[in-house]
C-alpha cells in the first residue's frame, strides 16, 4: 500500500491544506523520502512545487526506495533552505503553502529557527498562504521557539496528538480560519485524502490556539 503515509508527523502536516485547501503554488524545505510532495502530486496535478534539499542524497533516496517521481511541475533544487529562501525573495516569488521539515541529526537546524528566517518565510506567503512546520513536543528549545514564531505570525494554530512526540505549527499571513471552517473544510477534504490513511476530521480536535509555552522566553 505504497500510497498510505505512515507516520502521525506526516499525516499530521496534510493539515495546512484545511486553511488553504487549494494551493496552486508550494515550496517545501526538507524533502526526506518525498511522501508529502508524492502525495500532493496526486491531489492536485496543477499544484507547482519547488522542493529545497540539502542533501543530494537523500533525493537519491527517496527515488530509489520510495517511489518519489517529480513530475515537470516539481522543481527539486539541492541548496541550503536558508539560501533558497533569500534568493525567492529578490525573485518576489509567493506561494500558498509553505512545509518546513528540515532536520539534521540533533534537531531543526538552528538558521531555519530564527526570527529573521521566518519574517523571510512570511514574506513568501500570498494572503491565504499558510506555513506547515513539523517540531517537537518535548525539544528544551518548545518555549523559545514557540514565542518566535509567535512574535513572527501572531496567534498560531498548535497540533499535537497523543502518542506523537511532533507538534506540528500552522502559521498564516493573516487571521487563521475559526474552527468551524476548519472542520467544514476537513470534511470537504476527507473523501480525497481517505486514501492516504490521512483523517483531517480527527486532526481538528487536537488543534490548540492557547499558549503551553513559557510567554516570558
């Protein structure tokens, strides 16, 4: 079953698709085995990608074990998401999903964690975009990071299952949706990502927009 995703952190970050559930343009930082742009590719055939790795072999991987193929209209650029951000920028490039799952072998690299690096992200962003960032429950940087991204995008939406050491952010440009259309679109959206193993209607009840993070840090 090559199409269902695995991992709750996986089918946890289809939840951005609640906010913007028709992004036409996405750059993603940190592809690992390609599951989520593969899957994408298959939801939304026009959707035109730009995919940061830095890593040339894990592209290398991800095609030859994990069935990762791009098609013309997923761009895979192998170059730091730092760099590729701040060159998006001069180009006035703007997507409508944003999906930061960049991870060395500790944790989130720390140049993808600061305030500069997400006003930079936030700039990307058209007015309904919405930014997907896969963190940690339990990483001793919870509350630095949270009031980082606090600071840069306002109130955030924060998803957390039980069983899961992730947390996943949900970010927006301006004003998030009430979760009442969260959960109007989470049924709309149910019947196509079924397939997938991804429950949108069940992610919903695990959002959060109340701080769990020390404020002061």
């Amino acid at each position: 079953h090559p199409e269902q995703i695995v991992f709750p952190y996986v089918r946890m970050s289809f939840a951005g698709l609640m906010v913007n559930p028709a992004p036409r343009k996405m750059l993603m930082i940190g592809l690992g085995g390609g599951s989520i742009p593969t899957a994408l590719m298959e939801l939304y055939p026009d959707l035109e990608m730009d995919l940061v790795e830095v890593d040339e072999a894990v592209v290398k991987v991800a095609q030859e074990f994990f069935d990762f193929y791009p098609n013309e209209k997923a761009n895979v650029v192998i170059v730091d998401g730092r760099v590729f951000v701040r060159r998006a920028l001069k180009k006035n490039r703007k997507y409508d999903l944003i999906i930061l799952d960049a991870y060395n072998g500790d944790y989130i690299p720390e140049h993808l964690m600061t305030r500069e690096f997400l006003n930079d992200v936030k700039a990307l962003l058209t007015p309904d975009g919405v930014v997907v960032a896969n963190t940690f429950t339990s990483s001793r940087l919870y509350d630095y990071e949270s009031v980082t991204y606090t600071e840069v995008f306002g109130q955030f939406m924060n998803l957390k299952m039980p069983g899961s050491g992730n947390r996943v952010i949900i970010a927006g440009k301006n004003e998030l949706p009430s979760q009442e259309l969260l959960r109007a679109q989470a049924d709309y959206l149910k019947p196509r990502l079924d397939l997938y193993g991804v429950d949108l209607p069940l992610l919903v009840s695990y959002i959060s927009r109340t701080a769990d993070w020390d404020t002061s840090a």
